[in-house]
C-alpha cells in the first residue's frame, strides 16, 4: 500500500455539526425530571452504564439514549416512574430528533479545501435515519465522494473501508472522538487528526497518542488543509 495520503476520511456529529450538547440538555432536564427519586450525580452515572450495556442492542444514538433513560429511570424508581415522566422522556428523544443542524465553524471550506485535491469521505457511526437527515440538512452531502453510516469504528471498520481505496496508510481520519475518530484509525495504520469540541461523551474518552507519528492536534477545522497539504 502506498504512503503518500490520498483519502480523508471526516467525522459527522460534534466535528462538522453540533450534536454532543443537545444530549447534554437532555441529560439536565432527565436530571429535572428524576429529582424526586434520585440524586444528579447518581443519576448520571446509572444512566451511563444503561448507555454502556445498551450500545450492543440499540447501537448508537438518539434512540438508544431515549431508551436508556427510560430504563434507567424505571430502575431508579424500582418500577414506579409516573407515565408522564415516560411521556415526557418519549416527546424529549423526539426534539432532538427534529434538531436543526447548525454546522461548525470552518467545517464547509474545510470540506471543500480537502476535496479539490483529495478523496473525502464521511464517516460516521449511529442510527442511519437520523443520520441521513443530519447530513441532508447540513448542505454537505454533495461534498463527500462517498458516505459510510457504521454501527461502529473499529480498527476493521477502518480497514473495511481504507481497504477500498488506498488502503489506510493513504489515509486520514478527521474528528473530534479521540476514541473513535483518532485512536482507531492510527490502529488500523491511518493517520488520526483529532479537533477538539469541547464537550465530550465519556464513552469517547481515551488516552491520547501524542508520542505517535501519525497523530496532530488541529485548533479547528481551519487548520486542516494546510495540514493536509503538508503531509500530501
């Protein structure tokens, strides 16, 4: 395979369009909603681990969140949550599906910088309806050469699709998930571009690979093509 990159490979949710705050919200009205039957904190942290068994079932998403908050709050109150607290939960999980997209900075010209002279992809793991509305309602789907909705990013899943192109050490995976969008890929041979958001799903967390050649740190977006450009 050769070395020299050829395919770039970006993150959607929390990288090019804000995703990562509505749960956020979410999570402080569920925290409103379960005040009477369970301290926040503890709260948080049941939620987490339904979250954690839950990705093998529903996979990732809006939908496996709302679920989980259900769970959690049905566990929390030994099975006497109020109907409408399930009501509620539902009608919470059904905005945010119906969230506007609003983009990130930089993240068109970046799209755009990149693809005139290399492949770009999208690459992105979660429900694929949602997803699909997400990036319709960005503007961007006609940027990318071509679209991958995973159930999850793996070092095979990078493989899987580096491996239809260049292979991985042609390329670069673009994202804000140091888990997913950096480590991974570096592990299937690609290089791991990490853009920091700010706000961070534990889930995502992992230990930062600063000592390894293919990983950078970019301020945002902005700063990508001239990355680009150098290691090309």
């Amino acid at each position: 395979m050769q070395d020299t990159l050829t395919t770039i490979g970006f993150d959607a949710d929390d990288t090019l369009w804000h995703n990562e705050r509505f749960f956020q919200l979410t999570q402080a009205y569920f925290a409103e909603l379960l005040a009477d039957h369970a301290e926040r904190d503890h709260l948080m942290d049941r939620l987490l681990e339904a979250e954690k068994r839950n990705i093998r079932h529903y996979g990732y998403g809006i939908k496996g969140f709302t679920l989980s908050m259900i769970e959690t709050a049905i566990e929390v109150t030994d099975d006497r949550v109020p109907a409408r607290i399930i009501r509620q939960l539902i009608e919470a999980g059904q905005e945010m599906l119906a969230h506007p997209i609003e983009l990130l900075p930089h993240a068109r010209e970046a799209i755009e910088a990149t693809a005139a002279t290399h492949r770009v992809l999208l690459i992105t793991k979660g429900d694929l309806i949602d997803q699909e509305r997400k990036l319709a309602q960005s503007g961007l789907g006609e940027l990318f050469d071509g679209v991958e909705i995973v159930s999850e990013k793996s070092v095979s899943t990078y493989h899987m699709i580096f491996d239809q192109y260049d292979g991985p050490s042609a390329s670069m995976m673009v994202g804000n998930s140091m888990r997913s969008d950096v480590v991974a890929p570096i592990q299937a041979g690609c290089w791991g571009v990490y853009v920091p958001h700010g706000l961070v799903w534990e889930i995502e967390r992992a230990e930062t690979p600063t000592s390894h050649p293919r990983f950078r740190e970019l301020r945002d977006l902005g700063d990508l093509a001239p990355l680009v450009a150098a290691i090309s």
